[in-house]
C-alpha cells in the first residue's frame, strides 16, 4: 500500500525507473500520469473579482436573500462552466451596497470568466403569430366576412356539383383554387398525419372512391376531399438501447473502456437485462449522455434512419425481444424492440376554397410570438447526440410547469412550426408530427462539440435574480501562493516529524509500529487528495495538518488501553487484542463527532471553510484505518516474533512491577 501510494504521489521518480527499464529491456511500459495536485487561489493565483448588485427596484428586506440568490447563481457557473474545484463566492455589504466577491484559482482567462458569470442566455420557445398587430375596423371585418361568405357560397356549389355527379376532376378544374395541384386534378398524393391533419383524419374514417359529404375544413380553406387510395406506409420500429463506447468509437467524448473492456462489460449486462429492468440498466450503465433520462428510448424510426449495422439488427429482431451485442461506429448496442408499425398513408383530391383570416387582412407584428415557455421552466441541459445522424444536440428536460406548458405548445401546434429562440435569433424550427408530454426536447443547430457544451452550461447556471456590474477586476501573483505553499509544507513536515518522536519517545517500539502507520497514513492521505480532485487551499492544508495530529489519538487510546490490561495480569498478545476491541468505542465516537462537524461545514460552509472541512474529514476517516486496520497489524505481526511474555513489558515503557495482582 504504501508502495503503491509513493508511486501515486511521486510518479516522477516512478516514471524515471519506467524509462530506464524500457532503454534497457525495451518492454514499451507505459507512464504514470503525472498531474499535480490541485492548488487553491492562495496557492496558485487566479482572477479576483468584484461584482456590485443592483437593488434599487427590490424591497430592502428582501435585498440580502436576492443577493444570495446571486451568490448561489454565480458560484453555480464556475464550477461548472470554467471548471473550477473551489472557488470562493461570497457576499458582503459595504454602505448601502451589496456586492459579491469571486476568487477563482487557476483561472489564466480573466474575459472567459468575466463572460461566463455576467451572461445567461435567453431560451423562449415561440409559435407562429397569427394574431393581427391591431383590431381590425368595421370596414375590414365586414371585408373579411363577406370574403369567407362568398367562398362558403363557392364551396358550397363545388359541393353540390359533386353530389350531382359531375365528375371530380371537372369540378377541380372549375371550382378549386390551389393552382398547383389543379394540373393533377386536384390531387395531394399520398399524406400522413403530419400535413393536413384534418384532412387526413377524414380519410382515416372512409373508404377509397368516395367523397365528402360535407366541407373539411383546412387552416388555409374550405376543402371537398376524395379518397383515391391507400396503402401502408413504410415500416416503422420503436425501441430503445443501451450504448457502451470506447476509446476511438465517434462521439465518445469521455471514454471509460477501451475496445475489448466495452465489449466485456456489454456482454456482462447481456447476462442480466430483461424488458423489466431495460430502462433501470440504461440508467446504470449507458455512456450515451441523456440516456437515463429517457430509458434509452429512441423513439420511431424507418429503416436507414439508423447508421447500417443498428437499423438492419432493429427491423431483423422481433417485438419484445432485445438483441443480442450490435456494433456500430458510436460503440456497443443492447437493441430492445418494443413494437413495430406501417402507419397507412391516403392518396386524397381536394377541391380547395380559399378563406381569409384577420392576419390575412392586418399581418401579425411579428411572425412568432411567445407560449410562455422559457428557459425559466428549464429543469436541466445536456449534451447529446443524435443516435440518426450523429449530430452534436442539446437535450432540454423541462421542470413540472414546464412539462404542461411544452404538451400544451405541442398539442396545439401539430403539424406546424415551433421556433426555438436563443437570445432572439432562431436557432431551430421544428416541424412538431405529435404531442409531447415527457417534457423533454432537443435544440439542434449547426453546433460544435465545444459550442453545443457551452450552451448547455450556460443554460444550466440558470438567470441572476439581480442585475450585477463588475467593479474591479485583478489577478493574484502565483508567486505569493508558492511561498504560501512553501511554508505550509514545512509546516507539516514539521509536525508530522515531531509527532513521530513523541510518539516513539512515550511509547518505545509501539510507538515505531504507530509512526509507521502515520507515514502510511499520511501517504493514503495525499493519494486520496490527489484521485478526487481536492483542492488544496491554506485552510485545506491546515485541516490536514491537523488531522495528522488527531491520527495518533486513536494509538494513545489504544496503547494505554494495553497497559491497562497488562496490569490486570494478561499476557501480551491477549492484551493486545483486548485492547483493539475495548478502545474502539471511544475511537468510534469521538471521530463520528468530528465527522458530524465537517458534514455541517461542507453543508453550510462556503469556499474555504469548505476546503478545510473537506480535508479534514478524509484525514479523520483515514486516521481510523490508519489506527484499526495498520498498527493492529504491524503489533500483531511483532508479537508473533516475541517468545516470552515476561521480560517484553518495558517494551511499552514501563515495568513488570506495576502489574496488579488481582487474586
């Protein structure tokens, strides 16, 4: 362990004998990675910045909540957008001013971070307008109705002609409007439900040859319809996967497995997936972003939709089954199949009378106008891929009020555009083919990978509450940090060395057994700090220096607790082992205490205060392994060297007459 751990922690060293076994023996061994430690703003430098809230227009008592709200927002953004571990946000008062101060360590782009905190995109979802800018006048009105009066008439008499036997196509010739399809007799081809839905939905409901008894109307007119034929459309799968990628597969950004490991760990959940827990597996183990969102639902798709290999597997398997690996060029694919479909199409004829709405009379101000839905409602952004055509997306999962009021948009709008605006400029406009309750959408634009993540952090950091103006803006010198560091590191070799020697001057060879396990300790320590990513500020720093010191309490309870059992007339080894079990207790609840502690400052705590508490509850966990696990093992393993009992007792420091006699 500690080997390991040295390695960890100075791979430098490692990598030099790596490198020097490869020039010999010419093996080809790999590196160890050989990132650093990561350093707080004190430690490091970075940018420090100063915001001033704006808070003339919001009551007095409540400013302080709303600049908070602030402070939440913004510490929200750089650690998620700039990637900063532990910044240090918070919020301070000056006169009648409030203002908000960020500290972020490592940060060499002061603009990016200045942009990031100081923007939050606007996301609406709009409709078309078709409310006219203005009222329209009685003459208009009048205009318009004797308009749609004189096309019911028209549409109307079509009608009857076509009741008296004159031929449809005659009657297209001399009643329709549609100038287009006039040439072909009035016919529109083959339709689904996604263009003209009420006249699909008339088709639905007769047979091919005959015609409307009544008027369908249409959102551009009057229409009497004729049903030509029918036919079933082309054949459509719905199903869901469950994508395992790897190193060098398209759009896998963060791979975790290599080529054969992705194929290992696939064909280990093919053991255990069923229909049931399809969607619980996804959820668990599915590298495709979003997945577990949606249960690795792909929704309905035709054949050569999907890339080749996925699309022939889908349509080859069938209903309810779920297949066995597929590769793809995005990875490994679980394929569940959950039913399969040829929707019918309707070749229809239309004569068609054009009636006006008041938009045709006075055009809306605008083209789209807002649903209500906005990035307000957002519950959480992500980037995706598109499993069709592989394009980089975002995927939107709206909150409960945002879920009603996107079916709402989509209930009303099928077969027709819904815009997605970012900032004002449309960046999407969908044509919306059914209602969609789950909540979820998607933006797609022509996004890179590095734009696509951008939009979806900026969207997630959410709006401020309270307009902020940046008042001053500096970078702090690394150069103070690394004396800053410098000195700390003395400082807790310092420690560290003088609790060693106190530990072996009071406690003779336990005590040896005890400063070995520190420095094991204190090397699990760093290699922990280094795995997760903590970040080492001066508070951090102290949190562990003091850590180190509060390890060895558990070997004072311990040890003492050995003498007390040897003077109770035990013999060595079953004193050590009663020791162990009767110092538990109190090592058990004076650390959970302690733990207690630095949950509540992690929780309510901000910056550094959080730092330390961080260190200092790894330092208080590893102290108890250090303790329980290590010096039990190093004292058990000495007493297997020991062949007297008597005589070993001043190895403790103190002598055989001080045991009691308790006959």
């Amino acid at each position: 362990m500690a080997a390991f751990s040295l390695l960890v922690v100075f791979p430098a060293y490692a990598n030099r004998g790596i490198d020097w076994v490869n020039r010999k023996a010419n093996l080809g061994l790999p590196n160890l990675p050989a990132s650093g430690f990561n350093l707080g703003l004190d430690l490091q430098g970075g940018a420090h910045l100063v915001y001033q809230a704006i808070t003339e227009a919001i009551p007095d008592k409540d400013k302080a909540d709303a600049v908070e709200g602030v402070r939440d927002v913004i510490e929200r953004r750089v650690r998620g957008g700039l990637g900063v571990a532990e910044p240090l946000v918070q919020t301070t008062k000056v006169g009648n001013d409030y203002r908000v101060i960020v500290e972020l360590p490592g940060v060499t782009d002061v603009n990016q971070a200045i942009k990031m905190i100081g923007e939050t995109p606007i996301l609406e979802f709009k409709e078309e307008n078709n409310e006219p800018q203005r009222q329209l006048t009685t003459d208009e009105t009048k205009q318009m109705n004797d308009f749609n009066a004189s096309a019911r008439k028209k549409a109307d008499e079509a009608l009857k002609a076509v009741k008296d036997g004159v031929n449809f196509a005659e009657a297209v010739q001399q009643y329709s409007e549609d100038e287009k399809i006039v040439e072909n007799n009035g016919d529109l081809g083959f339709i689904d439900n996604s263009v003209f839905p009420e006249i699909f939905k008339w088709a639905e409901e007769h047979k091919d040859g005959e015609v409307s008894k009544v008027l369908v109307k249409s959102f551009d007119g009057l229409n009497v319809v004729k049903r030509l034929a029918s036919k079933d459309g082309e054949k459509q799968v719905s199903a869901a996967h469950l994508l395992i990628c790897y190193k060098g597969a398209e759009k896998c950004d963060n791979p975790k497995y290599s080529k054969d490991e992705a194929m290992a760990k696939i064909l280990e959940i093919k053991t255990q997936i069923t229909p049931a827990n399809f969607a619980d597996l996804v959820t668990r183990y599915s590298t495709e972003p979003g997945a577990g969102e949606r249960g690795g639902d792909l929704g309905t798709f035709k054949e050569g939709d999907m890339v080749e290999s996925f699309s022939k597997a889908a349509f080859a398997m069938p209903v309810g089954a779920i297949s066995d690996v597929v590769e793809s060029p995005f990875g490994f694919h679980l394929i569940y199949k959950k039913y399969e479909s040829s929707p019918k199409l309707y070749d229809v004829a239309r004569i068609f009378i054009k009636t006006k709405q008041a938009a045709d009379i006075v055009p809306p101000a605008e083209q789209w106008k807002s649903s209500g839905l906005s990035g307000k409602q957002l519950k959480r952004a992500e980037v995706s891929g598109d499993s069709r055509t592989g394009q980089v997306q975002v995927a939107l999962q709206f909150d409960d009020e945002g879920t009603q009021l996107f079916a709402d948009l989509t209930r009303r709008n099928v077969g027709k555009p819904v815009a997605i605006f970012l900032d004002g400029t449309p960046i999407s406009i969908p044509n919306v083919n059914e209602p969609i309750l789950s909540g979820s959408a998607v933006i797609s634009g022509s996004f890179s990978l590095q734009e696509a993540r951008l939009l979806s952090q900026r969207l997630n950091s959410g709006a401020l509450p309270v307009p902020v103006e940046l008042i001053s803006q500096r970078n702090v010198d690394a150069t103070l940090g690394a004396d800053s560091m410098q000195k700390s590191f003395q400082a807790g070799i310092y420690g560290l060395i003088a609790v060693l020697l106190y530990m072996i001057i009071y406690y003779r060879l336990p005590g040896v057994l005890a400063a070995l396990a520190l420095c094991v300790y204190t090397l699990i320590s760093l290699v922990i700090f280094k795995t997760i990513g903590v970040t080492l500020t001066l508070s951090g720093i102290a949190g562990f220096i003091l850590s180190i010191g509060m390890a060895v309490d558990a070997n004072v309870l311990i040890f003492e607790r050995l003498k007390e059992e040897l003077r109770l007339g035990k013999s060595l080894k079953s004193a050590a082992e009663e020791a162990f079990v009767r110092a538990w207790p109190s090592i058990r609840d004076s650390n959970i205490t302690t733990l207690i502690s630095c949950a509540f400052m992690i929780w309510m705590g901000t910056g550094f205060v959080q730092g330390f508490a961080v260190t200092l509850a790894i330092g208080v966990l590893v102290s108890m392994f250090s303790a329980i696990v290590l010096t039990r093992t190093l004292l058990r393993a000495l007493l297997l060297l020991i062949k007297k009992e008597e005589g070993n007792i001043l190895f403790l420091g103190y002598k055989k007459r001080e045991v009691l006699n308790t006959k």
